[in-house]
C-alpha cells in the first residue's frame, strides 16, 4: 500500500474547508435565530409601556419568556464557534494516514521492504511493500492551517 502525501493533503484541505462551512452554517442560522427573537423582544419593549395595565409592568413573565428565546441560539453559536477552532484537527482525525500492516498479525510494515512478514512469515502482495519516493520540496504542497 502506497501512501501518497499529496492526495492526503488534498483530501484533509478538503475536509477542512467542509468542516470550516458546516461551523459557519450553524453560525449564520444561530445570528439568524437571534436577530429573529431579538426584533420580537425589540417590538414588544417598544409596544408593551403604551398598552397600558397589560404591559410589561404587570406581566414580567411576558419579558423573561421573551428574554429566554433571545438567548435560546447561544449555545449553537459556541458549538459553531467550537467547530470552527477545532477544524483543522477534525479534518485529521477524519482523513487518517493509513500505514501497511500485515493482513494476518498486523505488524506495521511501513519499514519493510522484502514480500514477505518478518512478525509472521506470511507472503505479502508486492504493492504492500513498495515504496514510492517523497515528493520534491517544489512539488510538496504548503502546510495545511
């Protein structure tokens, strides 16, 4: 087995950036959310001193149940936020390098050259054990964030 660096950084960029718009995403729907219940709370602070013996004064109830919905999108912005921060080790953690192992007793074979397990003795496939030469630092791609 062949691990190519380029098409696993590829892929981690690619996990990054999806990563990256899921977390923006459930941020814009939160601030969505929040603007929503906020221009409620905004319209009934305005309404509720000019409608008299109904008004906030006499139901603060009314408030807190208004106050309690504004708020009620925070939690998805941190989580959106926390999603954000923690892109680029999510975006490892979903596209792992994967190193050659033995398919009888899993002996890591990143170090071997010869077809068959030195742990086992079993007869290995040649694409298991073949090498493939570091790219060029001019073809390496930059480092990911």
């Amino acid at each position: 087995m062949i691990v190519d660096v380029i098409d696993i950084t590829r892929r981690r960029r690619t996990a990054f950036m999806i990563v990256r718009v899921l977390g923006l995403v459930v941020a814009l729907y939160a601030l969505g959310q929040f603007s929503a219940q906020l221009g409620g709370l905004m319209y009934l602070l305005n309404v509720a001193p000019r409608i008299g013996p109904a008004g906030i004064a006499q139901n603060p109830q009314l408030a807190w149940s208004h106050l309690a919905q504004v708020l009620a999108p925070t939690p998805l912005l941190f989580a959106s936020a926390t999603v954000w921060w923690l892109a680029a080790p999510l975006s490892r953690r979903l596209v792992p390098v994967h190193t050659p192992q033995c398919p009888r007793c899993l002996y890591s074979l990143e170090s071997v050259s010869l077809p068959r397990c030195p742990e086992c003795g079993i007869d290995l496939p040649p694409e298991m054990t073949e090498r493939r030469p570091s790219p060029a630092p001019s073809e390496r791609p930059p480092p990911s964030a």
